[in-house]
C-alpha cells in the first residue's frame, strides 16, 4: 500500500496500522496533535476521529501546523 504524507510517498507493509491515528504516530511520532489540522484526501478529519478513519491505498495525507502572525 503507498500513501503521501505532505507529498512525501511512504510505502506500508501489511503490519503498518491502517487507522489514521496508528499512521500518523509511526510516520510522524515527534508529532503534536495540539495546534495542528490533518487533512485525508483534501477533507479535514477531527482529532476524535483519527482512530476510527481508515487510511486506503493511495491517500493523501496533508498535515496543517497552526502559525501565529498577521
């Protein structure tokens, strides 16, 4: 299975999770979920439903930092 993760291809093996939350903590694990937005396939996917939001073949990823400024 290959998805991108910001334009980054990462290939995962049949044990990789397959839920959201699982892909995002092997992939990113250094990763604050405080302040951030995670898009899957251009829809934006709430925090709460991260475990419960299958990741398919050939997904999209797009992970959104929050900034301050103006």
């Amino acid at each position: 299975m290959q998805i991108k993760i910001n334009d980054q291809t990462h290939h995962l093996t049949d044990a990789c999770p397959r839920d959201l939350a699982g892909i995002l903590n092997l992939y990113i694990p250094e990763l604050k979920a405080k302040g951030i937005a995670v898009a899957l396939n251009n829809l934006v996917i709430p925090r709460q439903q991260w475990p419960d939001t299958t990741v398919e073949n050939q997904a999209h990823i797009l992970i959104i930092q929050a900034t301050q400024g103006g």
